[in-house]
C-alpha cells in the first residue's frame, strides 16, 4: 500500500506509522487507523493519521493479514 496517498488509508486499516520522535530512527509501530489527520489528497512524507490507543504518526504502509 502506498501511505502517501489519502484514498488508500480507511479507517479500520491495520497499518506500519512512524512517529514524529522515531523519523530519524525510522521505527515503525503498528496499529489500526482511528482517525485520518490529513486533509491533502496526497502527502511525499505520509498521509498523517492517528490509531487506536491515541499514537500519531506518518503511514509508511499496510500489514499483511
């Protein structure tokens, strides 16, 4: 999945997001897309969501189920 386009995030979406504090580390932490923070149709850094539990960060991709 592509992270940096909004039409491909849904909310119920189980995706890999990395946090404002891990970007230079580019650790990932999964979860499930609550809320979709970004307006922009698209975004070259990841569409900003916020998942479940109240973590905000970047969509870098999907998880495989």
């Amino acid at each position: 999945m592509d992270g940096t386009v909004r039409k491909n995030i849904k909310i119920g979406d189980r995706v890999m997001v990395v946090q404002k504090q891990d970007q230079r580390t580019g650790k990932l932490t999964e979860g499930v897309v609550q809320r979709i923070l970004t307006n922009s149709p698209n975004h070259p850094r990841g569409i900003k969501v916020m998942l479940e539990g109240g973590i905000v960060g970047r969509v870098q991709g999907g998880v495989n189920q």
